[in-house]
C-alpha cells in the first residue's frame, strides 16, 4: 500500500523537524532572552586619599582597572563577577556598593 504524495510529503517534513527522530520532545522555546541586570549595577567608591588597583574576574576573563581618589565606578555587566582588592574579594551582584576606606579596607553592602 502506498502513500498518497501530499501525505507522504507531511510525514517527512514531521520527522525532518523533530531533533532526536519521532516522538521526540523539543526544547522550550524562550520568547526573548533574559535582561543581563535587572537592576543597578554594582558600583566601587573610594573613599580613600590613594588610587587603588583592583582585578575583576569573570569566567576565565581577568581585567586590571585603577580608582582615583574620590572616584564612583559604575561596575556596569560585572554582577556574578569576582572583584579583588589585594587579598581581600567579594562576589559582585547587583544593588551592591563596594566601599575603599583609608587603609585599603574594603567594605560591600547590598542596597
């Protein structure tokens, strides 16, 4: 018995689509991707009278960057990020202000 063409048509373009063969679930589809932030980015001040270098680390990506005295980075898609003062770190996230005080202290606190 054979198919009639229509027919036969439908049924290959049903098993071309489906990923791992017949029956197969698919994947959810998302309708959008997610924002990167969904809220303030966490930002660095110093308040100390000395520039200070810090790391920041994402992943495998290591970034060098200076603070003036006095100066407020907005630490913009560092959330999730590692951010390292000499020995001292902290995990970054959003709504957070990490604080350099005299002495190199560093000082973090969510909104």
């Amino acid at each position: 018995m054979t198919m009639p063409a229509p027919l036969l048509l439908l049924v290959g373009a049903v098993l071309l689509t489906t990923r791992d063969g017949p029956g197969a679930a698919s994947p959810p589809v998302r309708p959008h991707a997610a924002p990167a932030c969904d809220g303030k980015p966490p930002e660095l001040l110093n308040n100390d009278t000395v520039p200070h270098e810090f790391t920041l680390t994402c992943g495998k990506k290591v970034e060098k960057r200076t603070v003036a005295p006095a100066e407020k980075l907005i630490l913009e898609g560092f959330s999730g990020c590692t951010f390292a003062l000499g020995e001292q770190t902290e995990t970054l996230h959003t709504e957070m202000v990490c604080t350099i005080s005299a002495g190199s202290k560093l000082t973090c606190d969510l909104l």
